[in-house]
C-alpha cells in the first residue's frame, strides 16, 4: 500500500513539474530537473524526492506561476526555494554561495536567476549531482563531465575552491561511493585529506553515516574510504580495530577491522528482515560496534594464540561513547549495547549444546531476539570466505547453517514458553502479600523459573511454601515495613530470600 501510495505520488509531483516548465517556457524561462533526481533516473535507481530549478525568469514572476498551480509553501525564501501543499517536490531559483566563516551553515546565499547552467552546476558538490535535465525536452545538461564520471564509476567533486567551504563534503563523498559502489577520484581524496571535519555538529555526521549504513549495499566502502581520505577522527573506536590481530583459524580475513567490515556488508543484507523498522540503523550500528572491545582486551599468548576474553563486555563501554558522541539516542544506545554484549552468547549456546532453560535466559535478556540471530549469522558468515579452501568453506558454512537452525528452534520454543502461565501479582496478593517494591524481587526470579521450565503452579507452590511459619511472618512483617530507612535495609538482606528459589529436580516441566 505504501509503494502504491509513493509511486502515485511521484507522478502527481511529475505531472505538476510539467506544468510549471510549460508555464515558465511561456514567460522565457527554462526548467530543469537538478541534482540526485537527474543523477538517479540515468542509473536507473528510484529517487521521489524531485528537485527543479527554474532560470531566466525574477522570483516574483516564478510566485505568480506557484501561486497559480496550488497553495505556495516557501521553504527559504531568501534562498528561493518553494514548494507547494500537497506535492513532494522542491521548485527553487539558481544561487550563489560565498563561504563567511568555518562552519557547515556559514555562507551567505545570492539568489541569481540569470547566472547560467555553469554557474549553476559549479556550486554542487560532485559531478554526477551537477546533471541538469531539461524538463520539456529530456536534454542532459553536463557542464562538469558528469554523464562520463557515472559511466565509470567515479567519484569527483566539481570545484575545489567551493568544495572546500564545506566540510560536510568528505563525508558525503565516503557515503555516495558506499551507496553507489563507486570510487572516489584521487584528486578528490588528496581534497579530502586537506579538509577539517571538527567543526561538523554530529547530527550531520550521524546523518551521512545513516545513509551509508542504510542505503548502501556495501557500507565497508565509507568507512575504507574515509579512511583514504585519512577522515578517521569521528569513528575513532572503528579504525582501533586496524592491526587488531584474530585466531587465523576462525578468522582468514587478518584483523578486527577487517572483520567488522565483512559482518557490516552482511548486515546490509538483513536490514529489512528485522523486528521492528526502527531497529534498521541500530542493527546495522551493531554489526559495527559488535568488536569494538578487541580493540582493548586482545591478547598474543607466549603460545601464538589469540585471546580476546570479554571483548563484549568492553565493547559495551566503547560502544556507548561512540554512539554518545555521534548520536546521543537512548533508544540506539540501549539496542546496540545489549546486542554486542549478548552476541557471543549464541554461539556460546551452541558450542556448548547449552540446555533450552539457557537459550530461553539468553533470549530474554534481548531486546530484539530475533535480530540477534541476524547478528550472530552475520557474525558467522562475516569472513574472507575465498580464503579457504573448498573443504573448510564447506565445513564453515555447514557449521554456521547448524548453528543458525539451532537458534531459530530454541526462539521458537521460547516464545512458546512466554505464552504459558505464569505468576503474577494478583497471584502474590492471593498468598498473603501485600503490594511493595520487593514484589519485584519475588516475580524477577518466579519468571527465570517459569523460563527454566517450571510450571505456574509449582513455582507458586514454592513461594507458598517459603512463606510459612516464621519465615512468613519475619517476610510479611519486611514487605509491610513502612520505614524507608528499614526497608532499604530490609532490601539488602532480601536477597537471601531468593536462596529459598530453588529449582527442584523432582518439578514437572511444561
């Protein structure tokens, strides 16, 4: 419905796109597609955001042609740009740009209806986005060998001087040629090396390394890219990994880095077959912030061998202060963070041919379960496969199909077992107790047994029985206990009551 939705949408932006080169024509002006639209419609690669630019016509005669057409919304006005309610497209006047300071919004905008196509183009960052297609006839206008540069896979920027006034730039550069699977030009890149980045608030950095991770096919390239363009400032955690050395046996393709690179382009592959929409930049930051921790707790043994113990457990740390710095979202945060500290847990539980009650802890301690299979896959599969011979390729993978069927069964049988009854706190109050914060105590560990298999009935039989003679009188008398000062006390010995919670050989499971 949604494709439907868009796809009728884009033609009533086109058809009125038509309209207002058939009206700008009639005045003596001309009308061009600009930008990603012209650039994505030669690659043959959908793109509704539609861009036009008008030229050879004053602002106020373009406001009179809008105002015919439909309610004119001004978007900037000093920057002549408009659009107009109920339409997805943006109807904007040719400007210059001069650079007055050092940041990302320090320039001032000319509006200039008559300084051409070449002057026009020239302020755009790259060569395949300074395309113009004229609207009424189709005719490509190429002012910078934009059309030779899309042919061949290149990434160029149009002007050094102007180039340079952005710093943004550089990371637009990395995210186009992720996108696209383009190289950068080398002129470019030695560009690019010469630029300040520091200056660039971090949404905008966290925009362009979204695009990257979300619409790329390979987002290795942005960050090997950047790394040419030695840019590596923002994703310092990233390229710590570079020299990180790995078990050759499990790991063919060298380094940390190199491997969070393979499981980041694999990851790309599963961005929508995850939980939830809003779990897509998340899960693609977790494929790369899974390892972060190597960085700090790899070891070389006298032996040779590779030793990374507890990487998950400092990549969480790690993890937090690179999306801290570059997106400061709770959400993203917590997602993120509880993946890379669970993510050597499924191959833990399949190695060892952990128990069901292991696998249903594990994966109630995920936010997302089944994304976390994805990762693990990722994580599997995330090699230099080409470096091993048929047979270990074959074994390699056989492993990891097994290990992946593994998990699917043991998710399926969890989220059977959280269908099951289990206790609550009515169920608490029908015993005897009275509401109070040490409920929480009391259902935390009733429901790890109800995971562990435990029927409903059982598990409150034995908080029943726990709950008898003196040790229920000394329990209700602490849960009713009024006083902060007591309670608080009360609530660091209560863990021994937790001790009466065990599990017991002779319980029926479910």
């Amino acid at each position: 419905m949604k494709e439907i939705q868009e796809r009728q949408q884009n033609m009533k932006d086109k058809d009125l796109a038509l309209q207002i080169a058939k009206k700008v024509k009639e005045v003596g002006g001309i009308a061009y597609f600009v930008g990603g639209y012209v650039r994505d419609s030669i690659l043959d690669i959908p793109n509704k955001d539609i861009d036009i630019e008008i030229h050879g016509i004053k602002p106020e005669i373009l406001k009179n042609i809008l105002s015919e057409l439909g309610d004119i919304q001004t978007i900037g006005n000093a920057f002549g740009i408009y659009n107009l309610k109920g339409y997805d497209l943006d109807i904007a006047l040719p400007r210059k740009e001069r650079c007055i300071g050092t940041g990302h919004k320090d320039f001032e905008v000319y509006v200039d209806p008559y300084i051409g196509t070449h002057a026009a183009a020239r302020r755009r960052d790259f060569t395949i986005n300074a395309l113009m297609k004229n609207i009424l006839t189709g005719e490509i206008v190429d002012e910078f060998n934009g059309l030779n540069d899309l042919k061949n896979h290149i990434i160029r920027h149009v002007d050094s001087s102007t180039f340079r006034e952005d710093p943004l730039r550089v990371l637009r550069a990395c995210q186009f040629a992720a996108r696209f699977d383009f190289k950068i030009a080398p002129e470019t890149i030695e560009l690019c090396k010469t630029m300040n980045l520091s200056t660039l608030p971090k949404e905008r950095i966290a925009g362009e390394l979204s695009k990257a991770l979300l619409k790329a096919k390979k987002p290795s390239v942005f960050f090997n890219s950047l790394y040419e363009c030695e840019q590596t400032k923002w994703f310092k955690e990233v390229y710590a990994l570079k020299g990180i050395k790995q078990n050759s046996k499990y790991h063919p393709e060298g380094d940390a880095y190199k491997h969070t690179m393979y499981v980041l382009d694999e990851a790309a592959d599963f961005k929508y077959m995850l939980e939830g929409i809003n779990h897509v930049v998340p899960f693609m930051l977790s494929a790369l912030c899974h390892d972060f921790g190597k960085a700090e707790s790899t070891i070389v043994r006298d032996d040779g061998k590779v030793q990374s113990i507890g990487h998950e457990k400092t990549g969480v740390i790690l993890a937090t202060q690179f999306l801290d710095r570059i997106y400061n979202n709770k959400e993203y945060t917590k997602y993120v963070c509880n993946m890379v500290e669970l993510h050597m847990k499924p191959h833990m539980c399949f190695y060892n041919e952990s128990k069901v009650k292991t696998t249903n802890l594990m994966f109630d301690k995920s936010v997302a379960p089944d994304d976390l299979i994805h990762l693990t896959w990722c994580d599997s599969i995330g090699h230099d496969m080409l470096k091993l011979d048929n047979n270990t390729f074959n074994k390699f993978l056989n492993k990891t199909w097994e290990e992946n069927d593994y998990l699917i069964n043991r998710l399926i049988e969890y989220k059977d077992r959280i269908k099951q009854p289990h206790i609550s706190a009515d169920d608490l109050i029908d015993i005897g107790l009275k509401p109070s914060p040490l409920f929480k105590i009391i259902l935390d560990k009733a429901w790890d047994m109800h995971l562990k298999g435990v029927k409903k009935e059982h598990v409150l039989k034995q908080v029943a029985d726990v709950l008898t003679g003196d040790d229920k009188a000394a329990l209700l008398s602490a849960i009713n206990n009024k006083n902060k000062k007591e309670r608080d006390n009360i609530n660091a010995d209560y863990d021994d009551f937790t001790l009466y919670f065990k599990e017991q050989d002779n319980y029926d499971r479910d």
